[in-house]
C-alpha cells in the first residue's frame, strides 16, 4: 500500500477518467486485475474485501492505494455522480501516474 498525495492523486485520477482506460467497481475490478497499472480502493470496503484486494494486487504485483475518504468521495474524484469503491487504471493516458506508485 502506498502513501499518497490528495491533490496528485485527484488530478491524476481526473485525467485518468478523461484521457485514459480505467475500470470502477469491486467486481469489474477483480475480474481484470491483469495488465492493470494501479488500483485505488475508499476507506468504505470492510478490513475482509480489502485484505483480498491486497493479496491479489500483490500476487500480480499491482501497486494499491488507500483512499482515506469515502466511496462517495472518490466517485467525485473520477467525475461520477455515485458511490465508487475501487478504481483500477490500466491506460494512464495524459497523465504520468508514476509519482503515485513510485512512492
């Protein structure tokens, strides 16, 4: 689990949901975990869902982030007007996203 920086992460995740290839959605998520280049879950997933996130991003060595707001909250962050608990980003597109994982 990585340490972040809101407002990078906000903007990243903004261009991400303009420019790039994405999927929302715990289940969506866990269906294509390949291939994927970061995964950012809210702080509203139960301690159980969360430690089998984990595990799988760490056998596919996929780097996660915690986000320390609501779904409710990260949903606006990815420009939608409902609740989102995970976000996988498989194609950054405009945005380098390598300051979020490298950290």
């Amino acid at each position: 689990m990585v340490e972040l920086d809101e407002k990078l992460l906000e903007r990243a995740l903004k261009s991400v949901a303009k420019t790039g290839k994405y999927s929302l959605g715990l289940r969506e998520t866990m269906k294509s975990l390949k291939g994927v280049k970061l995964l950012v879950y809210s702080n509203s997933l139960d301690k159980e869902v969360v430690t089998k996130i984990e595990d799988a991003c760490r056998e596919l060595a996929v780097p996660t982030i915690s986000y320390p707001k609501t779904s409710v909250s990260l949903g606006r962050m990815c420009d939608r007007p409902f609740k989102v608990s995970v976000m996988s980003v498989k194609v950054a597109g405009d945005v380098d996203i390598s300051p979020l994982i490298n950290k």
